[in-house]
C-alpha cells in the first residue's frame, strides 16, 4: 500500500499521522513533545521526530511512504530564501525519515498555519486562518500556500492574544493588583498559588509572584498558566474577563489586516481558537462585523495529510474527508 505521511510541528505538541496515499481514515497517530523549529533544539527535535514516525511506522512500512508534508510553527514558506526555522526543520526531518527507511518521492516543510487551513471542509485552496494557541499568528492561504501574514512575531514582539500574552497579562495585573497599581482581583491569590510550591518557604506574596513568573524561563511554560485566566474569568472576575476581551479584540485586529473578504473561509485553529476554545466565542463576536464565520478546527494534522496527498498527485479529489 502506498502511503503518506503528515507532520504537524506546534507551538506545544509535536504530532504525526500516517494514511493511505488516496483516501481513507488515518491508519496511527502519535505525539510528542513542542515542535516549534526556532524554540526547540536541532537535536532534541531529531530526537522527537524520530519517536513519532517510529510510532506511526509501527502500521506501515517506510519504504512504502510516498510523500511527506510536515507544517512547523517557526517555519517560513519556500517563497523566504533564507530561513533558519525551515533549515532546522528540514535537517531534524530529514535525520528522522532516514532513522525509518523513508525515502518519500516528495517531501515538503511548510508553515503550520498553512496545515491547518487545509484542514477546512471541502480543502478550499483560498481564504484565511488564525492560530492561536501558545503563540498567535494570521495568514492569508492563496491555492495552498501562505502569501500573506500577520502578527506571528514571537513573545518578545507579538504573538498579541495568544496563551502567553494572556498568561502574561494576568501575571502582571495581579501584580498591580498586589501592589495598589491595578483593581483588585483573584488573579493575585491564584498565582501565587500556582507558584508558592517553588518560593522559598514565608517569601512575600510580592516576591512568589515575581520570582515565579522570571523563573519561567521560556514563553512556552509561562502559557501553560493561561488557563489560570480563563478560569478566573470563568468565575466572574473582571479583570481576567477583560483580559480575554482584549486578547480577541487583538486577534481580531489580525484577522482584518488580511483584508478579509465576507464569507470566505476563516479557519481558526490551537487552543485558544480551536472547536470549544474559551475565546472562541469572543472572537466570533467580533469577525461576524466583517462578515466571517470561524471554521474551528483541533489541529493541523489531517490538513498535513491532504496536503501530502494532494503533493503527490494521486488523482485524489478533496471532499472534505481524510
């Protein structure tokens, strides 16, 4: 059986499919650790890799794998000369496909966000997407591929309204709070719940807080508080709800600087944006004035999967279906 392989390298999750090369439900599936090209090591995401085309492998055979469409977060297009998260990504692939016996005919390192619009029901080949997730970006997809982008920028510069910037935001505000900067709220007594396990024992509430937050030494650890916020806010707290209006207004800001059209595609994909994602009913507030609807989806797996079907050339129709 011939087949074909799909990668999805995210902010926080490393995930791989295997599946026939025409059509039919995925045959394995397998997850690691984050697959972001630009955070994460040349070596430990060889080593990633490896594990999840070993495990998806265990239901078919290497030499049998065709074609190969792997989407990584911090990946540029092809159309980007020169790109480091695409050099590391295709070196780390390239050392896993060898470790397994694949030697696909074709093999194609795209962004994620351009996997995850694939994932739309019918495969439209045009429309736009927004990833929200650890970080936060936009793209504009003409007949597959990213040609436009916004935001994307990384934490340091952007990623505006994404698990970070909101796990951040609540970090802050309740350190305002604490100290007479900000309105009261339950994010201070939250957090330092969340990081008293690792102060000093009778350390003020001031310093669990700011040593907690600067011990977080990556943007990827300090977004896995951002359900800290959403909770809060869940409950009622006004500063945590207005963190979350902020965050979609800004995700919306994105959305229109791609110059939707109204009515075409908006696929929104990760955590914050995905099917149930807690700001995906805010956002959706918000885009409906430029006449979009979201399309929801988990993540961009099965998208990397119709689009190495669709790189191989097999005669196979898109019908919305795997």
């Amino acid at each position: 059986m011939s087949l074909v392989l799909g990668i999805d390298g995210g902010g926080s999750s490393l995930r791989a499919a295997l599946a026939p090369a025409t059509r039919g439900p995925l045959l394995g599936r397998a997850s690691a650790g984050a697959g972001n090209a630009r955070s994460v090591p040349e070596a430990e995401l060889a080593r990633r890799l490896t594990a999840v085309v070993g495990e998806v492998l265990a239901h078919g055979r290497g030499e049998d794998v065709a074609a190969v469409v792997a989407g990584f977060a911090g990946a540029a297009g092809p159309e980007q000369p020169v790109d480091a998260g695409r050099d590391v990504a295709g070196r780390a692939l390239g050392a896993a496909l060898a470790q397994h016996g694949v030697r696909a005919r074709a093999v194609r390192i795209v962004p994620d966000i351009e996997i995850a619009f694939a994932c739309a029901p019918g495969t439209p080949a045009d429309g736009v997407t927004m990833v929200a997730g650890t970080g936060a970006a936009g793209a504009r997809i003409r007949g597959h591929r990213l040609v436009a982008a916004s935001d994307g920028c990384g934490w340091l510069a952007g990623d505006d309204g994404s698990g970070f910037w909101i796990a951040r935001e609540g970090l802050r505000r309740a350190l305002r709070a604490l100290d007479g900067r900000g309105p009261a709220t339950v994010l201070t007594e939250q957090f330092v719940e969340v990081f008293a396990e690792s102060a000093p024992r009778g350390e003020s509430p001031r310093l669990v807080l700011v040593d907690g937050g600067l011990s977080l030494t990556s943007p990827v650890r300090l977004a896995r508080h951002c359900p800290v916020v959403v909770r809060a806010a869940r409950d009622g707290d006004e500063v945590a709800g207005a963190i979350l209006d902020e965050a979609a207004d800004l995700l919306a800001e994105s959305t229109r600087a791609l110059g939707p059209l109204p009515g075409e595609p908006l696929v929104t994909v990760g955590g914050l944006l995905g099917p149930e994602g807690p700001l995906l009913a805010r956002f959706e507030a918000r885009v409906s004035g430029m006449g979009l609807s979201p399309l929801p989806v988990s993540d961009g797996l099965e998208g990397a999967v119709v689009l190495a079907r669709l790189a191989l050339g097999s005669g196979w129709t898109p019908d919305g279906g795997s």
